[in-house]
C-alpha cells in the first residue's frame, strides 16, 4: 500500500488517500496520529506533506513509532516539512514576512492549521534515527522532478525526506530515475474433477524498467511472458504454448509539450498444432485531465502469421488500425478498491483509409462499481460490452479478431481454451463479487459471473448467457491482494476451475 497521510483535498491516484476529515474522494477517514485503521506492515511507503509541523512536541515520536509499525521492511517514510533554518535563509534574502510567519506558525484557518513545531536537518534527523528510521537523506524539489508527489503550497522551499532500508528502486522513482526488475508465476486453470482431461494452466512474466534515458524522466521496459495450457490427457495433443514479448518506451514529452508518448513493439506468439505469429508497433499519445480522467490515442501496425486456414485466411495478414480510450478512474484505493466507480470506453478503426487486409470497427465498454458496507465488506460490479462492426459484408472475419470468454479475467469457471478459435461479433459480460474479511490478513469472497457470445444484435434475446458461480480465499500483501478462486460452471457440476493470481480481477 502505498498511504498519502493527511491527504485533504489532494488526491493521489494509485494511493491509499487518508485524512481525518471526511472530504471527497478521500479512501479511508482516520487520524494521522495512530492509522488505527491502517494494518500493521502494510504500507511500503508513507507520504506526509506538511503534517508533521502541526505535531505537538509530546506527539512526534510517539507518530514516528505509529508509522514505524505500519511501515513494511525496507519500507520509506517521505516527509515534507518547513526548515528552519531555510526559511530564515529565504527571509534574509526576500525580506517577505508573510512568507516567514506562514511557514513558521501556518495558516491558522482551522483547528489543524496551527503549527505547533519547528524542524532543520539535524533535529528532524536526530526524532527519526531515535525512533527507529535510518539513511536520512534531504531532497531539493528544484533539483529533481517529482511530479504529482511534491508539495502543492510551499513548494519553494526544499523538504526533508527520509528512506528507511534499501528500497533504492522506489526511491529512484520518485526522482525519475527508475530502474526495476520484478517477476511473478501464477497458476490459472485446473480442472478438479474430470478422470480423464485434466488441463493445467501456468503463466511465468518478468519486467525489466530502465529509467533515466539520457538523463530525462523518459523510460524503457521490457516485458517477457509465457504461459502454457497443458493437456494432460493421453489421448490428446501438444499443449499450447504461448510467448509475448514487448518493448515500451515513455517519455512525458512531446515535442515541448507535456503530453506524454508511447511507442511499443510487441510479439507474440502462440503454438499447438497450429502456429500464431503476431509482430506489431504502437504509436500512443496520452491526455490526462485532472486527476482522474485520462484520454489516450493508439495508431498499431500489426503482421499476423499462422499456417491455419481456421485464425486467418492466409499465411500472412498486415492490419493497420488506430484507436481512442477514455478513461474515467475514480476508484480509491486500487489494489484494495473500497469504492468508487471507474468507466472506460475503446473504439477502434481497422483498415478502410490506413490500409490493411481488414476493414471493421470495433466498440468496447467496461464499468465498474465498488460499494463498501461498514468498513471491511466491498459489493463489486463489473459490465462489460462489445460490438464489431465488420464493413466487408462479403467476407467473414477471421476468429482471431472476434472476442472471446473464458478463464480466470472473465468466466472463472469455464476454460479459455475451449473452442478457442471459435469467437463472435457481439459479447456481453457481468461478474458480481462479495468480499469480506475473515481474520487478520486473510479475507474471502463469493462471486457470480455471467456472459454470452453472438452474432447480430438480432440475437440478443434468443442468446442465453453462460453462468459460473464460486468461492475465493484472499490474503493481503504489500503488493496487493493473492487470490485463490475456484469457478464452478452453471450446468456443468462434473468441472470446475481453480485460479491463482495477484491482485483483484477487477
């Protein structure tokens, strides 16, 4: 978890947002003094923008201790206070009181704005080593670009930040001067209770981020990725074996503007008794409004191979296609989500003017609701929908481009690989989620998924939908939530699926 403490009306996407205010869009309401909320060891970094000031003398360590516990091993706890000694520097250069008087006793508008305590290097450093912190270090904001992460009214001024263990990946992110590696292996898909066929899933994915790029924020990850369906079965074939490959370099910039821009090169490849070959460059730009809204802009081009009449109608298809993404993320707390909601939409334009084989559009739209009851017990919803418009009314689309069910990000109790070349024009999907806690950091949840498959809009009331229903078990990391899932299909007592996996499947 990463916790923004005393958060106010400054919201971080992607952190745990926490005041004891009750303001909009804040994820959790509690006291920065003890986060009785807050489980112990389960925050990898603490932010505290201006809070500590407002600390009593008697209150500082005691706090230090509170976030110690709640801090992970290794973990950072980033301050942002006035200095003293600074701020008396600034004033025998600028001669502005007001400036001194804020910084050194605060705004004075609530109860919480009084400043009850004064800081320099040396005594802020002595609290933290007392307390239990170590490798204290002070970052200058002017020298390094910290984005949404730095101060937001006193920024002029240098902070303190202080680093406990050796997270030097974490903290070169802050500065933009990343560099990280993380892999994970999960299991996806087990049938239980079939005799004979007893296919087994496994997925094995390693990341690699180089930052830094000539000495700007700009980024290049590479991604690596196999996963396999085994067929274990006698009697049966190879299994299919799965690889992709990408290379994705950022940059916050285009030309002198602060839009930021991806280009990615993708493979990825797929073999059974056929073989699927796929090689393709993206060009992105994004455009982020406020904190929560984002629109993106994709232009693809893609080769797609195979010796199977069935995936495509020849050895090899070029596609050329562009699409538009809007994002509305109002989720608090994402790898936790407590509440909030979160809307996105994709259209896509194959072929027609960009060339290509193909020429269709294609329509996505996915919605997502989270409701807490009480503090612990998360009702979640997710819609999805989509529609391909294929404008060769003469010609078929090959299954590849058509959409899919199955497996553990959509139906949990069917196999993705059944009929996995078979796909259609129109699909409709909702999974609905209890979670609850059960003790400590284990946790469960109750799940129903529903979906189907069609051809024509005219089809939709004659089109059943295919059901699953299960049970999770939940146990709560600093990098989000393990999950173990087991689908049951409506209809098909004889199966059943099991899923291993990081992180909520939505």
């Amino acid at each position: 978890m990463k916790l923004h403490v005393g958060c106010g009306s400054k919201i971080f996407p992607g952190w745990t947002n926490l005041d004891i205010d009750e303001l909009p869009d804040i994820d959790i309401i509690d006291d920065a003094r003890t986060l009785s909320k807050i489980p112990d060891e389960s925050c990898e970094i603490i932010y505290a923008c201006h809070i500590f000031e407002h600390l009593g003398r008697h209150e500082v360590e005691n706090v230090l201790q509170v976030w110690n516990k709640k801090l992970v091993k290794n973990g950072i706890l980033r301050l942002a206070v006035p200095d003293f000694e600074k701020t008396i520097m600034w004033y025998q250069k600028t001669s502005k009181l007001e400036d001194l008087l804020g910084l050194l006793i605060g705004g004075q508008k609530t109860k919480f704005d009084f400043h009850k305590m004064i800081f320099d290097k040396k005594y802020l450093s002595s609290i933290l080593i007392k307390n239990g912190f170590s490798d204290i270090q002070e970052w200058d904001w002017r020298k390094v670009d910290h984005g949404h992460i730095d101060d937001y009214s006193q920024a002029y001024l240098p902070h303190m930040d202080k680093e406990n263990g050796l997270l030097d990946i974490e903290i070169k992110v802050l500065e933009y001067k990343s560099s990280s590696i993380e892999a994970n292996f999960s299991f996806t898909e087990l049938d239980l209770w079939q005799e004979n066929l007893k296919p087994t899933g496994v997925e094995a994915q390693a990341r690699w981020v180089l930052g830094n790029i000539l000495n700007t924020t700009s980024n290049i990850e590479f991604t690596g990725k196999i996963s396999s369906d085994f067929y274990l079965d006698i009697f049966t074939d190879k299994p299919l074996i799965k690889r992709d490959f990408t290379a994705i370099y950022r940059t916050p910039w285009t030309l002198y503007f602060r839009i930021p821009t991806q280009i990615k090169y993708f493979h990825n490849e797929q073999s059974e008794k056929s073989e699927l070959i796929i090689d393709g460059l993206t060009y992105s730009l994004k455009f982020d409004k406020m904190n929560d809204t984002r629109y993106e802009f994709n232009s693809t081009f893609e080769i797609i191979q195979s010796n199977d009449s069935l995936i495509i109608e020849e050895d090899e298809e070029p596609a050329r296609w562009m699409n538009f993404i809007y994002i509305s993320n109002k989720i608090k707390n994402p790898l936790n989500p407590v509440g909030g909601q979160y809307l996105s939409f994709i259209s896509t334009l194959y072929g027609t003017f960009l060339g290509g084989d193909r020429n269709f559009v294609k329509f996505e739209g996915e919605f997502r609701k989270y409701l807490r009851i009480g503090n612990d017990n998360i009702f979640a919803l997710r819609v999805v929908v989509a529609y391909i418009n294929n404008l060769e009314t003469d010609n078929d689309l090959p299954d590849i481009y058509k959409f899919q069910l199955g497996g553990q990000t959509s139906l949990r109790g069917w196999a993705s690989y059944i009929d996995k070349y078979e796909g259609s024009l129109i699909s409709d999907m909702i999974n609905l989620e209890y979670r609850f806690p059960i003790k400590n950091k284990f946790g469960g949840e109750l799940f129903i998924d529903a979906g189907r498959l069609y051809e024509t809009i005219d089809a939709f009331i004659n089109t059943n939908m295919i059901w699953d229903y299960g049970v999770g078990l939940i146990y709560q990391t600093a990098l989000g939530p393990i999950r173990i899932d087991i689908g049951f299909p409506y209809g098909e007592l004889s199966n059943s699926q099991l899923h291993a996996s990081l992180l909520y499947m939505f």
